[in-house]
C-alpha cells in the first residue's frame, strides 16, 4: 500500500497544493480529525475518523486498498502528528506532501516576514510561552484545549509585558476568519476560539549585551543603597548556574545589580528582587528599567516574611539576610528541596553564621571560596592598587 501523510493547510480546502488534491483523489481511504476529513465528505472514498498514531497504523495495516491519505492539519513539519508517525510506518511506500501552515499563512495576512520569529506551541504541552515573549522580538504561538491566547495575554499582563504588540488569529482561512491587533492588556480582556494562534512583538526582549555576566558597577545607578561589585557579581551568577527558564529570589537586593545580572541570564524565567530599603527599592527599578530586564520584579519587605508566596525558586542569592540567614534559607529549601543557594558574606559573623547553617542542613560539599580584589588608582603618573575588603563567597545546595 502507498500512503501519503499530507498536510492539508488550515482545513479549508483551498489551502491544499494540488499535489495534495491529486493523492486525496487518488486514494481510497482517507484518515483524519473530523475537521479536516469535512470537505471531503462528498467523495466516494472511506473515511475514518481516527487521531492517534497507533490506531491510524492499526488502520493501515487493516486496509486492503492500493492507496491511502492520512490528513494533517497545518504542515508536516510544524507540529505535526507527522512525527509520530515515521517510525511506524516500516513496510508501507510513503509519500510526504507538506502544506500551508498557520504560521505562514497568518504572517502572510499580517505582511511580516516569520523566519526571525521564536515558535511556541501552547496546544496541548507544557509551554513558556511568556518566557519566549519576554525573551524574543517577535514569538509565534499556537494555542488551544488548557491554554487560550487571552491566557497568555493575562500572563503577560501579569509579567509586566502588558503593552507588547500581539496579533491573533482564529478560524484561519474560513469566510468567518477573525484577525485582532492590540496590545496584550487589550486582547487579554477578549475571548478567543480553540485553535487559534497569535504573533507577539516585543520591542525591549530581555537579552544580555554579551556572553557572560559583565556590566560594569559604573552601569548602575547606586545612591546610598549598597552593591555587589562586578568582579564578585560575576563570580556569584557564575555560581548559580542559572538557566534561561529559572525562577531566582535575590534577598536583600540592595540596588539590585544582582538581579539584573540574573534577569539577563534568567531572560524566560523571573527574578524576584527582595529589599525592605523604600530608597533602594526606587533605584532597583530604575536600573531594571534601563536595562530592559523587566522579568525582574522588585518584592518590598524584609525577608523571610516577604518570600511568602512567591514562585518557588530554582536558585537563590542571598546578598544580605539582616540577621536572618537560617529563616531565608529555611524557606527557601521548602519552597524547593533541590534549590541552589549563593550567599555572600564580608564580615566574619556573617561567615559563622553560613557555616552554622551549613551544619544544620547537613551540606557537606559546599563550595567555599573567598576573593580578594585590588583595583587600581592613579597617583600622578603612577598607579597603586587599592585592596578592598575580602568577600566570601558560599554556594550549596541541599541533598
């Protein structure tokens, strides 16, 4: 038997390429969703209303006709129960015909080119599209069952992303096609049908300047409030490991130089910048501000007790814990077991009281490190180095 797996465009037939009219012609049996097999209802083929790649198989493999089609919506290739079914298919002579996707089809409608665009199926699968939103200057996005784009939109709102541009699309290449443009606070207050899809443009993404962690102190605005110096700053992102996707509490975030560095690093996940400084708090969002890191969101309190509700975090920093130390980290190990913890220490209490805390976690393996950094002034022609204050640097994470 020869089977073709055709991608049949939006559903509506004059999305097809005439090679896929020419094999849907020429079979006998037609396998697909009950949408996509509706046009063809009026041909004298057997149709069977089938999803799953082990029944469509099963069917097959049952079939005594000399041709079939299997119909997929969309393109093969673009998210496609296509995949599923390669491996399967051993013994049967199989044609692929791709179709007209709804990302191509709704980039055209719009007049925007899609090959810069981050893509992103919120159909069905665990998804993030808000961190691709927050991370991209332009994401395309399917949606549907759990996940509607008045869902995402809401997100965004939430994200502090409410003003990205968002387009969407629904019934895509019927005469009752639907395509609105706003903002995502508008569209987050609008409802939406199944199966729709949305291009988000976003004109501030999240994205650091380069490859590792590196701006300057003289990058930020620092008033009275205090700051982790660049050279320790690098070091304690480096030690967190931080991955794009991490939710990351800094505590005691100061002017919050930190958790820029980690927002830039975290660019789809959230900071959550913990400081009870009114004034700090108001250069903290100056800074972010400037460098765009907007997944960074200033939390007013003194910690422990401003943790409360929060995300649960991947990793933590801990830059100053005025006397809290234990009570931070307790909370933070039962918001997550496995979390990853940075905290620094200048003073020799601070460093005693990391340790006791160690013990009392049962932390064998902590990575312990103290830097001590000179920098250079000028004196007429010459140049001393000035010392400053040894820091310690103690990272762990639970076992």
């Amino acid at each position: 038997m020869k089977v073709y797996l055709i991608g049949i465009g939006m559903g509506n037939p004059d999305t097809l390429t005439l090679g896929a009219e020419r094999a849907i012609r020429e079979s006998d049996l037609l396998i697909g969703a009950k949408r996509l097999l509706e046009p063809f209802q009026g041909s004298d083929c057997e149709k069977l209303e089938l999803i799953k790649s082990d029944d469509i198989v099963a069917a097959l493999q049952a079939a005594t006709c000399e041709k079939a089609s299997v119909l997929l919506s969309g393109d093969v290739g673009f998210y496609s129960g296509a995949t599923a079914l390669y491996g399967k298919l051993a013994g049967f002579e199989v044609e692929v015909i791709p179709g007209i996707s709804s990302l191509v089809y709704f980039c055209a409608k719009l007049r925007t080119p899609w090959q810069d665009a981050t893509l992103v199926s919120a159909h069905g699968r665990d998804h993030d599209a808000v961190g691709a939103i927050q991370s991209s200057s332009k994401t395309f996005c399917i949606t549907g069952g759990k996940t509607k784009v008045e869902d995402i939109c809401r997100d965004l709102v939430e994200r502090g992303m409410g003003g990205v541009s968002v387009a969407a699309g629904e019934r895509l290449s019927y005469d009752d096609e639907r395509i609105v443009r706003g903002t995502a606070a508008e569209l987050a207050e609008m409802s939406f049908a199944d199966l729709s899809v949305m291009l988000a443009e976003n004109p501030h993404p999240v994205q650091r300047p380069f490859a590792a962690p590196s701006l300057a102190d003289g990058d930020f605005v620092r008033g009275k409030a205090p700051m982790t110096k660049g050279e320790v700053r690098a070091l304690a992102i480096a030690k967190l490991r931080i991955a794009p996707d991490h939710v990351v509490w800094d505590v005691g975030a100061g002017t919050g130089s930190v958790s820029v560095e980690a927002a830039l690093a975290a660019n789809r996940g959230a900071v959550y910048a913990i400081e009870k400084n009114p004034d700090a708090l108001a250069l903290m969002r100056e800074n972010r501000d400037a460098k765009g890191a907007f997944n960074m969101v200033p939390v007013e309190g003194a910690a422990p007790e401003a943790l409360a509700g929060l995300p649960a975090p991947d990793r933590v920093f801990i830059g100053g814990s005025s006397g809290n130390l234990d009570a931070i980290v307790n909370a933070a190990l039962a918001a997550n077991p496995q979390v990853r913890v940075c905290a620094t220490a200048v003073t020799l209490e601070t460093l005693a009281d990391l340790l006791a805390c160690l013990r009392a976690h049962d932390v064998e393996d902590a990575d312990i490190v103290q830097v001590s950094i000179a920098r250079a002034d000028a004196v007429g022609s010459y140049h001393l180095m000035r010392a400053e204050n040894p820091v310690y640097i103690v990272t762990f994470e639970a076992k």
